[in-house]
C-alpha cells in the first residue's frame, strides 16, 4: 500500500460527514535539516565502540553539546524534542567517566545516579543500557520490587543505578552511610523527563535533591547534574529551581524532521440535552475513533493519544469495530495501550508497529514513560494532554527521519480546548510552557527539613547547611524546633524523634493518606483516591468509574480511610453538590486590574458536600436528589482573586451579577492551565456578588494542593494575558447561554447554577487594562 500525502490524508477526513467545518485550522511546518556533530575526543574507546557497533556513527550538534558541558563540569539541561536521542548526551559522558576510573582489577569506577520520574522508564533505560553490550559495566536499577540481593549488590557494585526519587528519599538517603562508597564516587547525576516535575511533586523532588546535594558533600563528592527534559519554555529556570544550582541550556535541535502537517478539529454539536438544555459536541472519544479508523484504512500508520486508560480501550474498540465492516482483519491491526505492561509486552507492541503488523494503538499518556515509539506516519491527540510540551511531544511520535507527518488535534468539548482550536496560535505560534512548582511551599519544605536533619544534623551555613533549602528553610526551622521536631545543638539542629523522618513526606500525595477503594464481598482493592476529592467522588450512593466498569458505593469511613463499592451496571450517574467558603488569610501583593484589583495571597478554604444528584446518563434527565452528611473540609493554600468595586459594574444592568462573577470563575479556571502547566482538577474556585473580606464582588481561584503549588501565584503573574483569553473565549462561544465549551463545569458544587454568560463577559471587560 503506498502511504498518501499527510495532506491527502487530511482531505478524507475532511470528506467525512461535517467534516468540513469541523477542520479549524492547517499549517504545516517546514522540515528542519540535520546538523551532526562526530564523537568528542575524549569519549572512551569502549564507548565509542558500543555507539558504532549500536548503529551510531555520528552525533547530533545537541548532542554533542550537552556532552561536551557536561564533561568539562558543568550542569546542564537538554531540552530538545521527542526521539532526538537526549539519553546519548548523557551516557557518554557518564559512561567514559565509568570506564575510565575502574581500577586495574575491576574495583568500581565513577557512580552515576539516573532518576526517572516511574519504575517502568528506570527499568527500559536500564535494558537500553545492556543493550549497548559494555562488558565491564555494571547496571542495577533500585526500587520497590528489587530484592535485598540485588540491593546489597547495587550498593557495593553498581556504577550506574538507575532510580525514582521516591527511592532516593525513602531509602538511599536516609541510609547514606551504607552507601558511602557509591556516594563517595557519585561524578554524575541524570535527571530524565525534567518536565514531570511540577506542581506539589516538583516542589518535592526540588528538596530531596537538595538533600541529596548535602549527603554528596558529606561524603566528599560534588556531581555534575545532567537534565533532560521535553521541549520546555526556560529550562534553565526549571533545572535551577529543582536542582538549586546554576544550569546550562542545551535547545538548539540538531535531529532533522520532515514537513509536519498540523490540524486542530473541533467535533460537531450533536444535541441539547446537556445540563440546562446547553449544547453539546460529539465525545471526543467518538469523534477519534472514527478519524483513526479513516488513517488506518488509508493505510498510515497512526497512534491516538486519550486522557484516559478507558478513553483508550473505547477508542481502540470503536475503531475495530468500524473497521470490520470494512474488512473482516483489519481489526487486528488496531489495539489499545494503556500502561502497566510488562516490559516484553511493550516491546512486542513496539516491534509490531515497526513491522506493521499493527497498524494503529490507541493509548493514554501512560505511554510517554515506557514505550518506545516513533517514526510513525500520523498522531491523533483527543483532548488537549495539559501543557504545549506534552502536545508536541505526543505530535512528535509522527515522522521518520525527512518523512511528512500529520498530527491532528481533536478538542474536547470544554472552555480549554475549545479556545485552542480557534486560537491556533496559542497553541501552535508561542514557545511551550515552564513548568510550575513552589519549592517554598511549607507543607513540603517541613518535612524534608526534618529528613535532613536526620540525615547529617544541620548546620547554620556551609554544604550541609540549612540556606540550601531556600530563603524561607531557616524561619521553617526555628518553628520545627519550636514544635520539639528539632533539637538545636551546637553542631547545629538534630532530629530526636523516634519515627522515621522520611515517612513524614510522601513525594506523590496530595493531602492526607488517600481513601483506598475496596470491593465490598471480597475485600479486593482496587484503586485510591484522593482524601481531599473523597467526599465528593466516593460518598455513600456515589456512582464511581474506574477502569471501565461502573462501581456504586456502599459506605465511605474517612477515619479508616476505606469507601467500599460493589459492581453495578447503573444506567445514570451521580454529582455531588457542596456548600463552600473561602476566607482571606493573608494578602502578600496587589495590584490594579483595569477597574478592578488583583491579589494573591493565603486563604482558608471550607467545603462541605450536602447532597447529591443522580441523572440519568443517556439523556442527563435529573431523577433526584439526595442529602448527605458529611464532613466540613479545610484546605489552607495560596490563591489569586480579584475584586470589582460596586460603582464599576452597578450601570452595567446585570441580569445576575453573583452569576456572572461565576462563570467567569469558571471559564478562567478551564484556561488556567495554558498559563500554569496545571489541570483544571488541580485548581479550584469561589465567586461571590458581596465577598464578607472584601466587601465587593470577588472571584477567586485557589491551590487545590495544602500551602499551594504555585499555579494560582502564575495566575497573578500573567493574569492580564490569562483574564483577557478567558472574556475572548466566553465572547467567542456560539452557544446562547453557556454550555461545556465555555462557562459550565464538570466539577461546578452548584450545579453549574447561577451562571450569566454575557454578565461574564461584561465583568471581564472591566478588567482589561483598556478599561
Ligand atoms: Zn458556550
Ligand atoms: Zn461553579
């Protein structure tokens, strides 16, 4: 079959019923040429060897960059695009730094610690290593499911461990002085996937790296970090707040890519029947699908991208059965990824594709962190994944070597995507994001400031000295010390408690142990979920999904910490209502606002779920509501909210002010994320005609994290560019009076009532610093 043009192919899906208008916009790139670069001098000849004999014979100017920083000491971050060979920069020289230092008799050469932010990546880099056949090398990865075996021995013999940073925090660092000789050899320090590390989790892994810093310094070692992210907006900026140290970009590309065709799709209205009558587009699951099947029948080799394991398998199941009808085999050429495999299963997935035996997968992003795919004719992303860097990096699996590609875009049907289709340009026109994190966060910063402590004691100043953990850590300290955490001595502050100090910390939670799921008759567990979003996803008579099947809940005890649920294929689903506060704790800047003024501050945030609705799920008919009880929940966390004086908005005849404050809460929140590198879950919001505080009308947006994760403080930074997207979207909307594309909210307390959509966009007029 001869593969058609990226252009032609998009021509069939413009074809398609209603295809036409649903095509919002095309621009194709131009190709970028290659720019090689041979092996630095000084890379070992065993190395070297590995490369030639592995197929690479020369290097791209990136390359060969980042190596040569990083061999000469300096930190370094490497920010180029997908499959641009970012793991070669790295292992030449940590690599030769391992060769070159091995004793006459085999004794351990130069250390290298790898983090990936998951088990699986650790583990494929691991086998790519091995894969490179060094003979004298010696690889360990470490992490939960290794044995004390292969523990022992990667501590006393490994030259290039590979790990996560929850392993790094739980284990290695508190158990520093068993690891001496690895420490003490530590030359290099790879941190992969960069970009990962945001919000509450980068705020973390910024203070274990510090940590990190002191035990190395301890044990007389001082590493060169080397980074590599995605395609990222400041790099530089990024590696130094996670690292603390000065950090050198690498961005200048030298991989060559073929012209790239890129399409943004906006599916078509398909009824009224969503809440309040609104209109609604087609799923974009649906819409997917049926734009995959049409790839695969062309013959072009295609991967879908969904936000979802179940968006995947729906995808996936759909296209084979469209399929089918064409051609009774085609649907075996088409599956679904969805994370969680074993590594041979990857790998047959991956060689499968190269081979052609499988022509199209369906996957969630699951799939950036352990399969390796590339080279393929067309990317279909349904929904926008969250940053500019992670689309780019999921249309970047298109295109071998100077071959044309396609990536097409599908929108789902909310206020984020539905203004990217229309503003091309900010999505395809500006430079991708810097990632966001708050290393100052004190729910964070605590708690590593106790393992430290307990650690190597800390000192007043100096490499093991309490200044590294940035300006606030010494005020954080004398409070530690204050609560009896810490002791001060006079070789400095000690933890003297009998728990473990590391347990005080866990790097992936948001708040609280979470609430385990836990299958009623058998005791089976199946999933968590967070303790903050419990009361309202898994109360009693909660409807919950996961994976796929329809889970109902039974009971939910937040002391134990269990909701035990029993499958039950209901045919509506639940929506839980609440009753929330927000109280200004402190105001730490302010500013004008067009009419209006803009803050960003601490503010205590109380939310109480007192009922629920059950609707029916083909049609979103309401069939009743339920009253609840449930606890009153407190978040203290940093939040941005702006306010109106009454004089500003009295002559502009709203129908309901207090509505249109709301929906416009509702439409910054969905836009948010293009400015923070957060999802809208992560944020929430509070808007009110008469705020008790303030005294006027005030919307606000907060952290949804404890102490804040630095996204709504990004809100306040560029709040006139992110207000002003927000009033456009509202205004460009084609709905009447609001619907998922602008103002609604899949996570609304109040059921997406009061909202006044042109109110909105009046109140957002006002903001604008036009006046
Ligand atoms: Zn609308
Ligand atoms: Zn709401």
């Amino acid at each position: 079959m001869v593969l058609l043009a990226p252009e032609t192919l998009l021509g069939r899906l413009q074809g398609r019923a209603g295809g036409e208008e649903a095509l919002a916009h095309v621009r194709t790139q131009p190709p970028r040429p290659a720019q090689t670069a041979s092996f630095p001098a000084w890379t070992d000849p065993a190395v070297l060897d590995a490369c030639v004999r592995t197929g690479v014979r020369n290097l791209w100017s990136h390359q060969r960059e980042a190596a040569d920083l990083a061999h000469d000491g300096h930190h370094v971050v490497i920010a180029t695009g997908t499959a641009s060979g970012k793991s070669l920069a790295y292992l030449l020289p940590t690599l030769t730094a391992a060769e070159q230092t091995r004793g006459e008799r085999g004794q351990r050469g130069a250390t290298t610690l790898y983090l990936a932010p998951t088990k699986a990546l650790a583990h494929d880099q691991a086998s790519r290593l091995l894969g490179l056949g060094l003979p004298d090398l010696r690889v360990a990865t470490h992490d939960g499911d290794s044995s004390s075996e292969e523990r022992s021995w990667a501590r006393d013999h490994a030259e290039f461990l590979l790990t996560n940073p929850d392993m790094l925090h739980f284990s290695l660092l508190p158990q520093h002085e068993r690891w001496h000789s690895f420490f003490a050899r530590l030359h290099y320090v790879v941190v992969d996937e960069l970009h990962h590390y945001r919000g509450v989790f980068g705020a973390h892994v910024a203070h274990v790296l510090r940590r990190l810093r002191r035990i190395c310094a301890a044990h007389g070692s001082t590493p060169t970090f080397l980074l590599a992210s995605a395609t990222a907006a400041d790099p530089a900026h990024s590696a130094a707040l996670l690292t603390g140290l000065e950090v050198i970009p690498v961005t200048d590309d030298g991989a060559p890519r073929g012209p790239r065709t890129i399409a943004l799709w906006e599916p078509p209205v398909v009824s009224h029947s969503g809440e309040h009558g609104a209109p609604v587009r087609r799923p974009v699951t649906a819409e997917t699908a049926d734009l995959l099947t049409e790839l695969v029948l062309d013959g072009a080799r295609t991967l879908a991208f969904t936000r979802s394991r179940h968006g995947a398998e729906v995808v996936a199941l759909t296209a084979q059965r469209l399929a089918r009808e064409v051609d009774p085999t085609l649907p075996d050429s088409i599956a679904a990824y969805r994370g969680g495999y074993l590594p041979e299963d990857r790998r047959a997935i991956e060689s499968n594709l190269r081979s052609g035996a499988l022509r199209a997968l369906a996957a969630t992003n699951a799939l950036e962190l352990g399969i390796d795919i590339s080279g393929l004719d067309a990317v279909l992303v349904a929904g926008f994944p969250g940053t500019r860097a992670a689309l780019w990096q999921q249309f970047g699996r298109a295109g071998r070597g100077q071959e044309p590609s396609l990536g097409v875009f599908v929108a789902r049907d909310d206020p984020l995507d539905s203004h990217l289709v229309h503003h091309p340009e900010m999505l395809l026109g500006q430079p991708v994001e810097a990632t966001v994190f708050d290393p100052a966060n004190p729910y964070v910063l605590g708690p590593h400031l106790c393992a430290a402590a307990a650690e190597i004691p800390l000192t007043e100043d100096g490499p093991l000295g309490v200044d590294l953990f940035g300006p606030g850590a010494r005020g954080a300290v004398d409070a530690l010390t204050a609560a009896g955490l810490l002791r001060r001595r006079p070789r400095g502050w000690f933890w003297t408690d009998r728990r473990r100090a590391a347990d005080l910390a866990d790097l992936r939670s948001t708040g609280g142990a979470p609430v385990t799921l836990v299958e009623d008759l058998s005791g089976r567990v199946i999933g968590t979920v967070d303790r903050g979003s419990a009361p309202a996803s898994v109360h009693p008579g909660a409807v919950h999904l996961h994976q796929g099947q329809t889970w109902l809940v039974d009971d939910l005890d937040l002391e134990t910490g269990v909701a035990s649920l029993t499958r039950n294929e209901v045919d509506y689903s639940t929506s839980a209502r609440d009753v929330t506060d927000i109280e200004i704790v402190t105001t730490a800047e302010k500013g004008a606002l067009g009419r209006g003024m803009l803050h960003s501050g601490t503010v205590r945030v109380s939310t109480q779920v007192i009922a629920y609705l059950k609707r029916r799920r083909t049609t979103g008919e309401v069939l009743g509501t339920f009253p609840l009880d449930m606890p009153r929940q407190t978040l203290e966390t940093q939040a941005v909210w702006w306010t109106l004086p009454d004089e500003a908005w009295s002559g502009l005849d709203l129908a309901d002010p207090g509505g249109a404050a709301h929906a416009a809460e509702h439409a910054s929140i969905g836009l948010l994320p293009l400015f923070a590198t957060c999802d809208r879950w992560d944020i929430g919001g509070v808007s009110t005609q008469l705020h008790p505080d303030t005294g006027l009308l005030t919307v606000f947006v907060h952290d949804g994290h404890p102490g804040g994760a630095g996204f709504s403080r990004r809100g306040y930074e560029c709040a006139d560019e992110w207000l002003r997207a927000t009033r456009d979207l509202i205004r460009s909307c084609p709905c009447e009076s609001g619907c998922p594309s602008c103002v609604q909210s899949p996570k609304c307390g109040n059921g997406n009532h009061p909202l006044d959509k042109p109110g909105a966009v009046a109140l957002l007029d006002l903001l604008s610093s036009g006046g």
